[in-house]
C-alpha cells in the first residue's frame, strides 16, 4: 500500500480524543510509509490529520474543490494540493489516488463519502480495503444500523463485511494489509 485516504471531520469533535486518534492514524501512516490523501482542508480533524502526517515528515496530497479553498482553508503547507472543478472530481481522484479508504470521526460528509466508497466496492467499481476506526465506539451506531440493515434483507452480509473495523490504527493497517495478501475478491456484482 502506497497511499490511503483519510475520510474524517471539518470539526474537531467535542472531545479532545478525536484529534489524538486523528494523529495516531497520521503517526501510524507516516512510520508505515504511506502517504495520505485526504480532502485538503486545513479545518478540523482534516487539518489535524495533514499536519501531523508533515509534521512527522510524510507525504500528504489534498484534493479540494475550488469552491471549498475558503470554507475548508485549502491547505498550503501539504506535499501537494490539487484544487479541481467540483465534489464528484475530488471524490473520483481520492479515489484513483488511494489504495484503501479510513473514515475517521467526522459528520455527513465524512459518511457521503465513506457509504460511496463502500457502495462503489459493493458494486465491484473498485477492489480496495475500506475501514472505519471505531476509536471509543464513535461508529458503534452505525455499525449497528448496517447490522440492522442486514437483519432486514436490505444488505448482504458478504456486503456489510466490506466495512472493516478496529479501534486501533495499527490493527486497521493490518486488515488492510491482509485484505491485499489475501487477493483483492471482488464481492458478487448486483
Ligand atoms: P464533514 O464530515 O461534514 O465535516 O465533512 C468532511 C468532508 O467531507 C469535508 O471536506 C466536506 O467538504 C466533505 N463533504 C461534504 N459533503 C460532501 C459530499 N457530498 N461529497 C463529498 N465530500 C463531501
């Protein structure tokens, strides 16, 4: 694995445990050598992430839309920043860039972002490793309402499976890591 994107926050989050995940996550990367990608912003667990991830001296890319530069303060002190036309070009080139997909604390668009991802692999668009780090049981509900999902007929077990999950970085890092080992297997087409 080269690179992973980091989905996650504009906010902090009330508690100060979310920032220190957001650095443990970019500590995690920087001492595996992978670089991250991310939506560029430098607000919130965003901008917590990518100066850690420079801080520590890795490599950090950002895609950001134009009409985000303000609201989400572009990052300038990353590796580099792409600022592309609008959101389905900064989704689509997280993307491609990234070899596996973390969704971190964050709010609705960290979960747009994290149900396309899973949705394009569900769909066999893609064959990378997606995960959530479920620090202090932020994505416990989630978690259990895709279950709930399951239990009611809307989604496939073989599909919910696609959501790794763990509450450390270094284990998240792991799955992932098998998840490749392993042959990327695509789940059944819908
Ligand atoms: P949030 O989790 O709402 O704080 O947002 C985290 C990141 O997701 C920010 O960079 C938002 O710009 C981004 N985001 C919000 N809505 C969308 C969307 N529809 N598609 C892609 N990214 C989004």
């Amino acid at each position: 694995m080269k690179s992973l994107c980091v989905y996650c926050g504009s906010s902090f989050g009330h508690s100060p445990v979310h920032a220190a995940v957001a650095r443990a996550l970019a500590a995690e990367l920087v001492g595996s050598g992978i670089a991250l990608v991310y939506g560029g912003g430098d607000i919130g667990l965003m901008g917590v992430v990518a100066d850690e991830v420079m801080r520590l001296g890795g490599e950090a890319t950002g895609v950001i839309p134009k009409a985000l530069m303000e609201k989400e303060v572009g990052h300038m002190g990353l590796t580099r920043l792409h600022i592309v036309k609008d959101m389905h070009e900064r989704k689509a080139m997280m993307m491609e860039l990234s070899d596996g997909f973390i969704a971190l604390p964050g709010g609705l668009g960290t979960l747009e972002e994290l149900f396309e991802v899973l949705t394009w692999a569900q769909l066999g668009y893609h064959a990378k490793p997606v995960g959530v780090l479920n620090a202090q049981g932020f994505f416990d509900g989630l978690i259990g309402f895709v279950s709930h999902q399951v239990s009611q007929g809307f989604v496939q077990q073989a599909h919910a499976d696609l959501m790794l999950v763990e509450t450390e970085p270094a284990g998240l890092l792991q799955r992932f890591r098998e998840f490749y080992a392993r042959g990327a297997v695509l789940p059944p087409k819908v």
